[in-house]
C-alpha cells in the first residue's frame, strides 16, 4: 500500500475501543469524511482503478455506503442504487434475507434500479466478517447486474469478508486494514 495513502488514513479514521460492546474497536470513518482532502483522496483511491471503464451504476449499502456510493458515482458519471433495510423504500423491490452475529435481518433495493447486464460496483466502509455485503452482491446478481468490483475503505481481515466475497468472484478493492475486530 501506498505509505501516504496509509498515513492520510490512519490520521483520518477514528478507533473508538469497546464500542458498540466490550472488545470491539470500532473504525469510525465520519472522522474521515470531514476531512476535506482525506475524503477527497479516499474517493479518488476507490474510483482509480476503474477509470475509463465503463460503469453503469454504484450500489451502496445503507448507510454509510450511501455517502461513498454517491461520490464514487458523481465521478465516474454512474447513477446511484441505495440498498437499504427493509421496509425503506417505496416502490416495488427485490428483498433478500441474510446472517448477523445474532439472527436475520433484510435488505432490499428496487426492482428496476438496475437492468440486467449492467455493470456495477459496490460500495461500503468497511468489510468485516462480509455477511451484510456477501447479501448485497446476491441482491444485485437476483436482477442481473454483472458485479465489476466492491469496494470499501476499511478491511478487517482476520473476520474473512474479503474472502467470502472473492470466493464469488468478486473483485475486492480496500484501502487499509486493521488487525482485530
């Protein structure tokens, strides 16, 4: 990894121990996104190696992906797609179910927010254990989207969600990793 890049980020992403339960360090990124250039250097990091591509959409996972998603889309001149918690959205949608560390939850997006065929990239902070972004990709291959990449500012590699989501086939783009949960 580009040492800088690292630094920016390290300077930029708060660690906030014990947080939301004993043991947890929780990467909170809205330091980041408050920091004019960091933000601006993280998008321009997530959008780089797809420049030129054609990309038809950016999915982003509520909600934080949403932030990302939209600035990522604005540059590449893509639309936008929110995948959201159930209930949320108020057209006809495609739902699907997937594992917490404590039960099921859902997630769902329009039905007609991406046509088959078109190529997408999806978006969120941070990568954990990869349940929540492992649904996503499934969500959007239900409606046909050919998935080009996820991609995510943090990755927390010793809870394999970067592997969960390249044992699909997806391209997995992080910008930096932390040790621990």
């Amino acid at each position: 990894m580009n040492t800088s890049l690292e630094q920016t980020l390290l300077g930029a992403i708060r660690t906030i121990p014990d947080y939301p339960r004993p043991g947890v360090m929780f990467r909170d990124i809205t330091t980041l996104l408050g920091n004019a250039r960091a933000f601006r250097r993280t998008i321009d990091e997530l959008v780089h190696p797809h420049a030129g591509a054609k990309i038809d959409q950016v999915a982003g996972i509520e909600a934080r992906g949403f932030i990302l998603g939209g600035a990522i889309a604005h540059q590449m001149s893509a639309g936008f797609v929110p995948i959201r918690k159930k209930g949320k959205l108020p057209h006809e949608t495609v739902r699907i179910a997937y594992s917490l560390e404590y039960g099921l939850d859902e997630m769902e997006m329009h039905k007609d927010a991406v046509k088959a065929g078109e190529k997408v990239i999806l978006v969120d902070d941070l990568i954990a254990t990869g349940g929540t972004a492992e649904a996503a990709v499934k969500l959007l291959r239900q409606i046909g989207a050919d998935i080009v990449a996820a991609c995510f500012i943090v990755d927390l590699p010793e809870l394999g969600g970067r592997k969960k989501l390249e044992a699909l086939g997806v391209d997995v783009r992080t910008l930096i990793s932390f040790d621990g949960h």
